[in-house]
C-alpha cells in the first residue's frame, strides 16, 4: 500500500449518496487542442454507446497516430438493457464535457457502467492506476467477524467472476446474522483474460484493510475491475426475501497518479 499512500491526492471527507444517480468518480488527463483528435473521441463515444447498449459492452477505435483513439465501455452484468443504454448515453454526454473537457484520456464511473477513453490503446491490460474508494461512514457489530464474513463472501464472488460463461461478473451474498446478509460483487472489464481478471480483482479486496476495515459496506473501483459488498440488496435480481434498507452516507478516497 505503500505506493497508493504516495499517490494520494484527495480523499474527500463528504457524505456520499448511493442513491444518486449522477456520476460516482472521473478521472482526466493528457490535455489536447487538435480538433481531430476531439472528432475521434465523439466518433469513438458514438460507437460505445451504440454497441454496448446492446452487449453491455464495447470496444471501438477512430483515427492513427497521435489524434487516435481508444475507447472501452461497459454495464454492469447484472442491470437491464434500458437501465445500462441510459447511463451508457449519460456516460458519453458528460464525460468529454462537463467531466474531461479537452482531455485526452478521460473515464467516468457511474454506479450502473463505466466508460473511458484514451490516446494509448489500453484495451486488454488490466489497470489499477486510478481507483476510487466508497465506504460507509458506520462500523459493523462485532467487526472482526464481520470482516471474516466479508471476506469469504467476496472470495465466492471473485471465483464467480473469473469463472467461464459468467462474462466476467460475480455475485454472492452470506448471511452473517438472522437479521444481517452481506451482499457482494465483483467484476472485471470483458477484454482481460481470467488470469489478469483475478489480479485485478484481488489488488482491489487488497484495498480493504486500509478502508473498509468493519465498514457496513465498501467498494474500490478501477479501470478494469471492481469489488463491492454491501448488508442490504443491491444487485439484481434483488433479493425478494429483504427489505432494502437505508444506504446510509459513504466518505470517498481517490487515489491517482
């Protein structure tokens, strides 16, 4: 963690929604003018959000040399396709406006898809660089057992992400009390192989110790992957024999280069 404690820029102390439906997290860099390297971003968000509004995912390319493009979008797996078409349409409206004006390298987190671009091509390379960090303000009853639980709970669903036929997503839920399930997620951008999936996935849960330790519920957030575990239904189908319970207020930390 030594590295990730180095490249901390920001950790912002602010309650967080999880309800919101805005954006989770962005990140921009590589600053440009050249106006074709700009119709190559809208050529390649285009094609994102026509593309993966069908699969739920997407890669697509416009232009050579130092105006090209590479872009990579992609829904959570377990989500409608209207739910997914939307925040792939949300995703490519902000993200080379309001989120990465004049940015050559641009990715924005929602809590239904993700979408990036880049001048480097980055498709099939796992990337841990940027990641963002939501835990819940609220400590769990008897927190070393609770993280215990945590942690074989996520372990099913990093199996089942990594496991063939699943397109790269995992879920699982363990019931810690009678009244308490801890629900969990993970997931991996559809270009990594199964090996690089699991790596990617396993330097997220590393994330844990440092700041979902006895939080109620967590994820981290990369390029290519993400962890999640929350004590109340989150994904679909939701879990009908649960009432879905207040979300409660989340800090974010954002770590980057």
């Amino acid at each position: 963690m030594a590295l990730f404690q180095r490249l901390l820029l920001l950790s912002l102390l602010l309650p967080l929604s999880a309800a919101a439906a805005d954006s989770i997290a962005q990140y921009c860099s590589k600053s440009f003018k050249s106006k074709q390297t700009q119709a190559n971003i809208d050529h390649v968000l285009a094609d994102l959000v026509a593309s993966a509004s069908v699969g739920g995912f997407a890669t697509a390319s416009s232009g050579k040399g130092a105006s090209g493009i590479y872009g990579l979008a992609q829904c959570r797996g377990d989500v409608s396709a209207e739910d997914c078409s939307t925040c792939l349409a949300d995703a490519a409206k902000k993200l080379p406006t309001t989120a990465c004006p004049s940015q050559a390298d641009g990715r924005i987190w929602y809590d239904y898809c993700f979408m990036r671009y880049d001048n480097e091509n980055f498709v099939g390379q796992s990337d841990t660089s940027v990641a963002t960090i939501l835990y819940n303000v609220e400590n769990a009853t008897d927190p070393q057992n609770f993280d215990k639980k945590v942690g074989v709970v996520m372990r099913r669903a990093r199996a089942d992400a990594v496991a063939p036929g699943n397109n790269a997503l995992g879920r699982a839920k363990l019931q810690f009390t009678p009244y308490i399930t801890i629900y969990a997620l993970a997931q991996c951008t559809r270009d990594l192989q199964q090996l690089t999936c699991a790596q990617c996935l396993s330097s997220a849960v590393e994330m844990f110790p440092d700041y979902c330790q006895h939080r109620k519920g967590c994820r981290v957030l990369y390029s290519s992957c993400m962890v999640r575990y929350e004590i109340y239904p989150f994904y679909f189908p939701l879990d009908s024999t649960k009432t879905t319970a207040a979300v409660g207020t989340y800090y974010k930390a954002t770590l980057h280069p």
